[in-house]
C-alpha cells in the first residue's frame, strides 16, 4: 500500500478543497504555466473531478472554478505566449500514458 493510499478520505478531502481554494484565490497562475510546469491545470483537475463523481464537464469545472468556466476565463485567463505553449507541450509530453 503507498503512504499516499493511507491518508483517511477526510483528511484528504480537505486537503483537496484547500488546494481548490488556492488555486481559486491564485487566479494570476495560468492554466497554461500549471501546464508548463507540473503537467496539469485546474481543467485537468476539473475532469478528474468530473470523472470520480460522475458529473458532468460543466458541472465539475463550476466545482474547480467557483464559476462557470466561461466567466472565469473572461475575468481571469490571458492569451497563451509561444513559450508558454512550447513549455506546456513539453511538460505534458513528461505525463504518462
């Protein structure tokens, strides 16, 4: 069993929700440099979400956001750079499979 398997569900669903809030709270990290740097973005998150309780994109991503994506996006997310992109696809290309 991995040390990460040992967490109880309460302590870790808090610690999601933590992260979830810092994430709403850090809107000047771009879902692009997430990318770039870790392989994943609050989409992503979003979609995980999405998946593990069977709701809907729309549903999971307002959940992630505190929004509906569309607004957040007009609020907070800018024009993606080249670089940004380059080091995005490079970052993502490290994901597995």
């Amino acid at each position: 069993m991995d040390d990460l398997d040992r967490i109880d569900d309460q302590a870790a669903a808090a610690a999601f929700r933590r992260l979830v809030r810092h994430l709403r709270h850090r809107t000047d990290a771009q879902n692009v440099d997430l990318m770039g740097l870790a392989g994943f973005c609050r989409n992503c998150l979003s979609d995980w979400v999405g998946e593990a309780a069977g709701v809907d994109k729309d549903t999971a991503r307002a959940a992630i956001y505190g929004m509906p994506y569309g607004k957040w996006k007009a609020q907070h997310q800018g024009e993606a750079t080249p670089e940004q992109l380059a080091r995005m696809a490079e970052s993502v290309a490290k994901n597995p499979a």
